[in-house]
C-alpha cells in the first residue's frame, strides 16, 4: 500500500510541477487556471500527508528518522507556501521545492530507518510540531534566499532569463523575505520554548548540541531583522544571514540525525 501510494503521490506532485512550470513559463501555449492548478495542489498535499500520516495511526507513536522528518518538513513548507501563495506572488517558489521533495518522497517511502518512537504526550508533541513549523518556515525563507540571489545575480549582469523573469520584481522578493524569516522566528522562539518547558533535560548530554545550535540560530535571525530594521541591512547581506542562520538550523536537528543514523550506527 505504502509503495503504491508513493508512485501516486509522486506522479501527482510531478504533474503539478508541470502545469506550475506551463502556467508561469507559457501560459498562451497551455492555458491552465488557476483554481485547476490549485486542485491538483491541493490533491498532491493530501497524498503525501497521508503517506506521513499512515505510519503514525498504525503504531500510534511518532518515528524521527531523518527520512521521516524530512519527508515531513518538506510536506509542511509546501502546505505553507500553498496558503501562502494564494494572497502572495509566491508561486514560482513551488517549481524550486517540488523537485528538491519527490526523491525524498521516493527514498523515503522505499528505505525505512528504524529510528525511536516517541508517544506524543506530556507537551513533546506540542514542541515537535512547533519545531517543524519553524524549520519548514525558515526552509522557504532560505529557498526565497536562494532564488533572490540569483534573481539579484542577473539583474546586476543585466542578463535576466529563465525562470528569474517570472519572479515579482526585486524589492517585493526582499520583503517577503523579511516577512518569511519573521514568522519563522516566532515559530522557532515558541519552539525553543516550549523545549525548555516541557522537555527534561533540555541542555543534556543527548540534545545539548541541537540545543545550542538552534539558540545560534535564533541568534542570527534576529540579529539580521534587527540590522534590517535599523541599518536597512537588505541584498547579499540579508541573503548570507539568512543562509547561515538556516545552516544553524539544519544542523541543529538534520545534521545530527544524519550522523547517528547513517554513519555512527552503520559502522
């Protein structure tokens, strides 16, 4: 069941990229509208959050593979940049995520890491989806990072092609920026919260360096807002800090993961 609904799911979120790609890059070759281009949107997020959640209602415990909360952080970020994008000129964003996401789909569907299952109980899970949220918020704003720094790239070659020619023009990308790694910020100080609450041990020998490194990255985006409200810090700076900040961030949690799952505890 499970293999057949990742092949679904997959195709489904394919045959969205394309008629994204179609609607943005050629829309008087294939006219496609946007309530269309929604459903099918919407259709790809229902399948893959069913993929994430079918393990879940079978053992009534939540798995923190690295695959696992990828797949789920990656599910999120494209929920949130579908409600997004219905007010917001965030479409073009989909075309850079949806490839980045189907081989984790695939992989993650064909290799199960066993990893420890954690009872959602006790205020865990309230920090663990706030957390998500956090890293799949601050994800887009470093995607937006990403696709702004090319965008600035040509625009100051005076060479603007490809997909950059779709894009809202540079000053709106900045501000949705800002607006992305503000909200992210929220997320990540009720996430760092509610860790220090609810969670034994938050310092501990076993999460202390996620702790640490989420704090440093707490630190940097709030360092960079600042400098953006009081030095008009904006371009290549706004740009690195927001990279560095979501270094921290990825580090923090993915980083470690991937360590102890594929490298310490296959040797």
């Amino acid at each position: 069941m499970i293999i057949t609904l990742m092949l679904l799911t997959t195709l489904i979120w394919l045959a969205t990229w394309i008629l994204l790609y179609l609607r943005l890059r050629k829309p008087n070759l294939v006219p496609i509208s946007k309530g269309f281009l929604h459903s099918l949107w919407f259709i790809s997020l229902a399948l893959h959050g069913a993929l994430i959640l079918i393990p879940w209602l079978e053992s009534h415990t939540l798995s923190l593979s690295f695959l696992n909360t990828l797949s789920t952080v990656f599910w999120l970020s494209s929920f949130i940049l579908f409600i997004a994008q219905l007010s917001r000129p965030l479409e073009p964003l989909g075309l850079f995520i949806i490839p980045l996401m189907l081989p984790v789909i695939i992989i993650s569907s064909l290799y199960h890491h066993q990893a420890a299952a954690l009872p959602l109980n006790n205020g865990l899970g309230i920090h663990i989806f706030l957390s998500l949220l956090a890293y799949s918020m601050l994800a887009l704003a470093a995607l937006q990072a990403l696709v702004l720094a090319a965008q600035n790239r040509q625009l100051h070659n005076h060479q603007p092609g490809g997909l950059i020619k779709i894009l809202p023009p540079l000053q709106d990308m900045e501000a949705l920026l800002f607006g992305l790694i503000q909200v992210g910020l929220f997320l990540l100080s009720l996430g760092l919260i509610s860790g220090f609450i609810y969670l034994d041990g938050f310092f501990g020998k076993q999460v202390a360096h996620k702790t640490i490194l989420s704090i440093l990255a707490w630190i940097t985006f709030s360092t960079l807002l600042f400098g953006h409200w009081r030095y008009g810090w904006r371009g290549r700076i706004a740009i690195r800090w927001t990279l560095l900040g979501f270094t921290l961030l990825m580090l923090a949690f993915f980083g470690s993961k991937f360590v102890l799952e594929y490298l310490i505890h296959s040797t």
